[in-house]
C-alpha cells in the first residue's frame, strides 16, 4: 500500500526520487528504499509526504486502488465512494462510507443540486439552508 502510493504520487507529479529526496532532506536512497519496501519513513516524514502530494496521510498509507475502481489516491478532502445504481424510480443507495463521514440519517432531508456542466451535488438540507442563509446576510450588506 505506502510503498506502491509513494510510487504513484510521485510519478502523478512528475517527481523524480531525488526531488522527494530534496523536499524531505534526506537521501535518494532513502526512497528508494521505501518504494522498494525495504523500509518506512518515520512518522514526521510521511506527513511531510502527504502534504507534498496533497492527500492525507491515511490515504497515503492505506489507500488500496483495488477498491476505488482503480483510481490513485484522491486529494485530501476529496472520496469516491463507489458506484450507485438508479433505481426505476430514480432512487439510488448513498454508500455506507459517506452517510457516516457526512453524518446522513434515516428521514434526514437532502437537497439536490445540478449543474449541466459539473454535474449533481447531494447536500443536507440544514446546511443548504444555513449557506443560503449566509449569502442573504452578505446580499444584505452594505458595501463600501
């Protein structure tokens, strides 16, 4: 996993191990050896990594393409959680994975978002409201 991301990241950002070896302040045969498996960068230096690349540092340490279609580590902040299917009546099931990290219940309200260019957005009702709420208070005040 770490070593086969560390691998994918850099290649991604068209890094060579001497440019990841640079940024750390350590050798290129230290990558080297951590692509290779043949050991794991202490703790300060993974995070440094995945701030380098721009993911977390779970993904970088744990992240199985396998089970994310085949796809690299996303950028921090950023999931995908599998594919759904629309159901005949134009029902689809939110993943396990994203209704616990957006806290989705049983009976909650989602308001549906689209944009013909980008696509749909699912967002919970209360926090629509509260962002359209924001935008009225910004609407309503003076500029100077």
């Amino acid at each position: 996993m770490f070593k086969d991301n560390l691998i994918q990241m850099r290649k991604m950002l068209q890094m060579t191990q001497e440019d990841v070896a640079d940024k750390l302040g350590v050798t290129r045969q230290s990558v080297a050896k951590w692509e290779a498996g043949d050991s794991i960068p202490d703790l300060d230096k993974c995070k440094q990594l995945a701030d380098i690349f721009g993911v977390s540092l779970d993904d970088l340490a744990n992240y199985e393409p396998e089970e994310n279609l085949g796809f690299a580590v996303p950028p921090k902040g950023k999931h995908l959680f599998g594919l759904v299917t629309v159901g005949d009546k134009g029902q689809i099931v939110i993943p396990a994975k994203a209704r616990k990290l957006f806290d989705i219940s049983q009976g909650d309200q989602l308001v549906v978002l689209g944009d013909e260019g980008q696509g749909i957005a699912i967002v919970k009702a209360e926090k629509f409201m509260a962002m359209a709420g924001m935008v009225e208070k910004l609407k309503d005040m003076p500029t100077t």
